[in-house]
C-alpha cells in the first residue's frame, strides 16, 4: 500500500467529504433538488473511489482510513438533518432509527479504537451483513431526499427501516465478535 496522498481515488474521497457542508447547506436553506444532486454525487464518489484504487492500483494508506470516514460523515450528517422536521420536510428519517445508525457506527469506531490500542490490529474488514446494512440506509437517504425533491408524500417504507434497524444490530453485535475474537486471539500470543 503507497504512502501517496494525492491519488485519483483520495481525489473522491475527499471531494465526498467536500461535499457534505454544501449538501447541508442546501438542505438547511430547504433546497431537496441541490440536496439531493449533492448527495448523490458525494454517494457516488464512494464507488469511484473503490474502482479507481483497484483499477488504477492506487490503494494508499490514507485512502484505507479516509474512505471509511468519508462514508461515515456524509451518512451521519444526512441521517440527522433527514431526521430534523423542520430541515427535512415533507419527508423524514425516524429519529430511532438514525438513533440506532449513528450508535453502532460510533460503538464500532470505539471498539476499532480499543482493539487497535491493545493489539495494534489495524485492518478491520466489512461484513456481508454491515455492507447490506449500509445499502439499505444510503436507500433510505436517497428515497427520503428523492420524495422531498419531487414534493411528494413519502410512501409508508416501515418495512424498509425495521430491515435496516435489524441488519444495523446484527451487524453490531457481528463486529462486536469480531473485535472480541481479535482482541483474545492477540492477548493470548
């Protein structure tokens, strides 16, 4: 893995972080079409990214822990302001389960810390179950964003965020697993 900074894959990454404070912007100013263009360009970044790194082979250290922040932030910030009425309207994110979302994500950030700490592993791979997590809410985000574009009412998707709620906690207590097998398997060597 290169120690380069300025890589066409980092170039997405960090214009996906570039974009979040405009996407917001756009959202606090009750703009949806910006809003929603913004996300979606960010949202894509995430894939270029990934096939720039692998076609190109510019996998680089500071891509591996960016990227991943990256995701995070611009998933966070649209799974709050999709959650505050009187930004996200007609349409919004239930507050549980952008409650549940932000949670995990941040005990799965604390838990990485601790593992990383105590045994200085470094490489934490996604699950099958953490990446249909994440389908599903960048799902949500786009739909939510896409009904408030179009001013249309938001179709009952309650069946969409108990599946991601569910995936979401599985998911937790996989990385939970994880990290716990990490940590042991280290302490004991």
């Amino acid at each position: 893995m290169s120690e380069r900074i300025f890589t066409i894959p980092n170039f997405f990454t960090f214009l996906r972080i570039g974009l979040i404070p405009l996407f917001l912007y756009y959202m606090i100013h009750h703009n949806p079409h910006k809003a929603l263009i913004v996300f979606f360009i960010a949202a894509s970044t995430d894939f270029l990214d990934g096939i720039a790194a692998r076609v190109l082979k510019q996998k680089s250290k500071i891509g591996a822990l960016l990227d991943p922040v990256g995701d995070k932030l611009l998933m966070m910030a649209a799974m709050i302001a999709l959650s505050i009425p009187s930004i996200s309207s007609p349409n919004v994110v239930p507050i549980w389960l952008t409650i549940f979302v932000i949670g995990r994500d941040l005990y799965i950030v604390a838990g990485s810390w601790v593992v990383y700490k105590r045994t200085a592993h470094t490489t934490f791979t996604p699950t099958f179950v953490g990446k249909m997590s994440t389908v599903c809410q960048m799902s949500i985000l786009i739909l939510v964003l896409f009904f408030n574009a179009t001013n249309s009412p938001q179709p009952n998707l309650l069946w969409l965020y108990i599946f991601t709620l569910l995936l979401t906690i599985i998911s937790g207590i996989q990385y939970t697993l994880i990290g716990r097998r990490i940590y042991y398997a280290k302490q004991n060597t």
